[in-house]
C-alpha cells in the first residue's frame, strides 16, 4: 500500500496514530492490478488447457529412436516440442504470475506445483531428444541441416551441437531431467520462508506513523531524513534473519551444492564455468569485470567519504547509503506522475515504443502496482510469447527508486514484446545478459531527462547522488555478490563446508573490502548474504554490472547519434535469442568482451562524484 509523507489534520492532534498494514490481495482495486487475460480469462479455462497439455506429454514417445531417421522425422519432433513448449510457457506463465500475487495462497502455490511437475515429467519424456541428436554422425549432421525441412531449426541444432562434451546418455539425461522438482528444493524453500514465513513486526516513520515492516517497506525506510527510523528499521530487520540464520545457511549451501552436482555431473571444470556456457560468454569477461571494479574502490571509498561529511555523520554505516544526500529535497510521486516521468524520458526512442508501453502502463494493465499481504517482494518483468509483458512492482511513492524500478522492467517488458513479435517461439525468449541492457538502458534515460529538467543545484545534486548510487548499486554492488557467488562455490568445490560462520566469514571479508576501513561494519550486515534472492540461482548478478556498464555505452550514443544508431538499438531489442548475447551487442555498438566499458562506467562515476562534491 502507497504511503505519503502528508499528514491529516487528525495526526496533528494527540490522537494515537492509525497503524497501516498491508491490505489482503481481495482488497487491493482491480486497476492497481494485472489483467492477465491475454493468458487465460478464468482458472478454469488454465485447467482445461492444462489437462490437454498433459495428455500430449505421452506422444513425445513416438519419436524415440527415430531422430537419425532423416530431416524430414527429425523436424517433426523438434516441431512437437517447439509447440509443447509454447503452450506449457503460457501455463507456466499464468500460474507462477498467480502465485506471486499471495505466496500464501495453497490454490496458486498447489497450481504452480502441477505445472511444474508435468513439466517435470515432460522433461523426462523428451530427455531422449538431445542425445539422439548428438548420437547422429557430423558427416550425416551436416547433410540434415542443409535441408529444407530444418531450416528453421538450424540454430537450434547448431546450439545443441555446442553441448556435445557436456551431455550424457539417454538413460544419465532421464535421471537428471527426474531431479528438476527435488534440484529447485533450495529456491522454493527460501521463497517460502522470505516472503511469506518471515514477520518483522511494526515500525514507526518519520511521521510517527506505525507501518509494518516488510521487504518493500524497508527500502522506504532506508530512504527516511530520520536516521533513528533507518536504524531501528535496519537492526529489527536483520534480528528476523538472525533468528532463522542456520536454516538460511543450510538452505543456500543446498543451492550452492546443486550448482556443484550439476556441472561435475556434465563435465564443466567448475559451476561457473557451466553458467556462463550457455550463453557462450568467456569467463574473462566476469574476471574482468570484478578485476576493473577492484581497480576502482578508491573512487568509492571517496564517495562514502564525502557522503558522511555531507551527511555530518560521525560513522557511516549501511543504512546512511541510500537515503539521498539532500534528504529534504521532495521526490515523491504517485503512479500516475511516475508513469509520466517514465514516459517523457523515453521519448528518444521513438512513437511507437512510447505509444504501446504507455497503454501497457495504463488501460492495457500490465503491471501488478502496489504491495499487499504475502505479494512477492521486488520487482520484476515476466514476458511470455503468446501473453503481455507483465510488471510486477510494490510501488511507494515516496521512492524515487521506484520510478527508475519501474522504467526498468519497463525495460525488460519492451524487449519482450519486441522480440516476441519480431522473432519465431524459439528464438524470441532473450538471455538474461542481455536483458539487462534493455533495463537500464531505460534507467539511464530516464536519470539524464531528470536531471536536464532540473530547475535548481539542490534538485540537480540530489539526481546526480541517485545515479551515483544507482551505479554503485548496479555495477559495484552486483560485482561484490557476483563475486561472494564465485568464492562460496569455489570453497564448496574445494570441499570446504558451507556453515553460517563460513558464509559470513566469506562475505564479511567483502564487505570490508567494498566499503573500506572507514566505513562503520554492523555485525548484522553479515546476514545479508542470506536474504538476496539471487544467491538461490547463482551466477546471474554479475549481468546487471556488464548490463548497466554496456547500457551506459548504448544509450550515449543513441542519445548522441542519428537514426541509425537507434535502429540499431531498436534492432537489438528485436533480436530476442537469434544470435550470442556478445554478438548482439556488437551489432548494437558496445563490445563487452574488453573491459572498456567497465571502466568508462566507472570513468562517470568518479565524474559524477567529483560534481556532486562541487554543487555540495
């Protein structure tokens, strides 16, 4: 629920003030919600088409030992499955969007469950697939891919081919294809403890307000003028985690060991090794990128200098970091100011972009708005083939973060209709590298739009200390997680065990690397590295740090350039996965696989740091 700074004559009396608590899913108005009827109109209508998808998961049997048959049979069964996949996506799609709405909820929760063990189970019945087309002769491989009849699926097979080393035999891929429900334990279990068993009682704003404390209100209280409401916030935040903190560490160490299995299993020297393969990324460009980051921390230590002497605080601590500088300064919007604000900024990329995502923001309803009881917290975008590209925010008003959150999955939302509607079922779904790009690519407009407009020095300072953070954020802070993942499974690799004192031992060393020795270090800060969710899926927070860096390079020089330098973006966003994430960005201008932008990134950075003490 949307919280305002203003006070009602009745909280200027001696009156007790009202508590707010989160509103319960049934009570929240249908236009602050999603309309997801461009997947299905009712739950019934998902259980009619789920009962149907299940019963074609026994026809993938037909094809069984027949792939070396000849093109012919071969496209055949990579056509059954290209459409079995884009029907099992818009299920899936449905019920996970469901079940993110109340993690409460058993209904949704129980129907989540049901899609993914069919699709467990189909899986398990196309298993066979993949081997089948390795087991063909190259010789034979290369006649089959010059026909007619695989045409369409040359890139498919040309990608299979790359996993050769890696993939196992029939009856080994059925076995694994089996523990796809058991593997995602970790994540599901964190799911349920994070944002639907964890309590965190009530707080009082810098109103004295008494709100209830959540993940999405915590950031909003991050953000308070009131220092005492951000550390009574921080500390009885973090006392939750504290309390759980052995069955969080067992619960990622778990994780940590899955990734572990799996790539001893099909042959990778390591598990990053087996993250980065899929989308053909050198593990340079992640050693790069922490090696760059490393060379820079002097920069940042200079900004938590100057933001304590701003700040006139004797130590710093964390939760002194994300309120701005200028703490007095008024950016409060509501959604229809921070859809407006999303909007003007975009307008560089054209009638059309702006045209579909601004009905998108408004009467089409993509986007789930504000928090409610047992809602996912964060944000996110989940586009699928056949269904709109749905936002989902927990939107407060008084948290310019928000805004830049919400053009962000916007982001993500519009590269998901483009490439949806430009490229076949098989090669629109982008990889997460490079929807990264797309997200704050959107984020960089917007920051340089805000600042452009800015009428004063306080209101200008006070956007350049956001993008300051919003890169310190993105690319500095995602590379110390990027590189706790690294370290964590390299010690389980090593055969080290992974209890709370190591993980924390682990992260507790970052962390007084990333802030450096003046920086105040709360014990509790430790236990953060059991709260980000993206530990629970390993090896994907180092893609928002080469996403902004190669962002930053994109949206300059379609800022800075013509009509062909934004149809070469537009053209990226078109491409979904037509071709490796590296490639696409070259075509689009920006080579990550030199660490260039890496530090011109972080070139701005100590610019924008060094203004930023100028305006102050």
């Amino acid at each position: 629920m949307a919280t305002s700074k203003a006070k009602s004559p009745k909280a200027k009396s001696s009156a007790k003030p009202k508590a707010k608590t989160l509103p319960a899913r049934e009570k929240v108005k249908v236009e602050d919600t999603w309309d997801l009827d461009s997947l299905f109109k009712s739950d019934d209508e998902w259980e009619a088409a789920f009962e149907k998808w299940k019963k074609l998961i026994p026809k993938f049997e037909k094809f069984r030992g027949t792939l070396a048959d000849g093109p012919k049979q071969l496209a055949a069964c990579l056509k059954f499955d290209e459409e079995f996949d884009r029907v099992g996506e818009r299920l899936g799609t449905y019920a996970f969007l469901k079940s993110t709405e109340d993690q409460a909820s058993s209904n949704y929760q129980r129907m989540k469950g049901r899609q993914q063990h069919a699709g467990s189970e189909a899986s398990q019945a196309a298993s066979f697939i993949r081997p089948e087309i390795l087991a063909i002769p190259a010789k034979k491989m290369k006649e089959y891919m010059a026909s007619k009849e695989l045409a369409h699926y040359r890139l498919v097979l040309e990608r299979i081919q790359r996993y050769k080393p890696h993939t196992l035999s029939d009856g080994e891929e059925r076995l694994l294809a089996m523990q796809s429900e058991m593997s995602d334990a970790s994540n599901r279990i964190f799911r349920q403890l994070n944002d639907a068993d964890l309590k965190f009682g009530m707080v009082k704003d810098e109103s004295g307000d008494e709100i209830e404390l959540s993940h999405s209100s915590f950031s909003a209280l991050l953000h308070s003028s009131n220092r005492e409401v951000r550390k009574t916030a921080f500390h009885q935040y973090y006392d939750v985690f504290a309390a759980h903190q052995n069955t969080l560490a067992a619960t990622l160490g778990g994780s940590v060991q899955r990734d572990v299995y799996y790539a001893k299993a099909r042959g990778y020297t390591s598990a990053r090794a087996a993250a980065l393969f899929p989308d053909n990324v050198p593990m340079s460009v992640y050693d790069n990128l922490i090696e760059e980051v490393h060379r820079r921390l002097p920069a940042l230590y200079r900004y938590f200098d100057l933001r304590q002497r701003k700040m006139k605080l004797k130590k710093i601590h964390q939760y002194d970091t994300y309120v701005p500088i200028l703490s007095d300064l008024d950016q409060t919007r509501n959604w229809k100011q921070g859809v407006e604000a999303v909007m003007s900024s975009l307008t560089p990329l054209g009638d059309e972009y702006c045209s579909v995502l601004e009905k998108g923001l408004t009467t089409a309803r993509w986007c789930d708005r504000y928090p409610n009881r047992g809602k996912q917290s964060g944000a996110f975008s989940c586009g699928s083939f056949d269904g709109e590209p749905y936002i989902l925010m927990n939107y407060q008003p008084t948290v310019l973060d928000h805004v830049f959150t919400l053009a962000h999955e916007a982001g993500h939302s519009m590269h998901s209709y483009y490439s949806s509607k430009t490229q076949p079922f098989i090669y629109y779904d982008y990889v997460i590298f490079v929807a990264e790009v797309a997200s704050t690519f959107n984020e960089q407009l917007l920051s340089r739009k805000l600042m452009d407009d800015a009428k004063t020095k306080e209101e200008r300072a006070y956007l350049i200390n956001r993008d300051i953070d919003a890169i310190r954020g993105t690319i500095i802070r995602q590379t110390m997680f990027a590189e706790f993942e690294k370290l964590i499974h390299e010690s389980a690799e090593a055969g080290e065990p992974l209890t709370v004192d190591a993980f924390q031992k682990i992260y507790g060393d970052l962390l007084s690397l990333y802030f450096g020795p003046d920086f105040a270090i709360d014990d509790e800060l430790k236990l953060e590295c059991f709260r980000i969710p993206h530990f629970y899926r390993a090896f994907y927070v180092y893609k928002y740090a080469t996403g902004l860096s190669a962002a930053i390079a994109l949206s300059e020089r379609v800022l800075n350039g013509g009509k062909q330098e934004l149809n070469d973006y537009l053209s990226f966003l078109k491409g979904g996965c037509s071709k490796d994430p590296l490639d696409l960005l070259k075509d689009a201008g920006v080579d990550m696989t030199t660490p260039a932008p890496v530090a011109a990134a972080l070139d701005r950075f100590e610019a924008l740091v060094k203004e930023l003490d100028e305006l102050l």
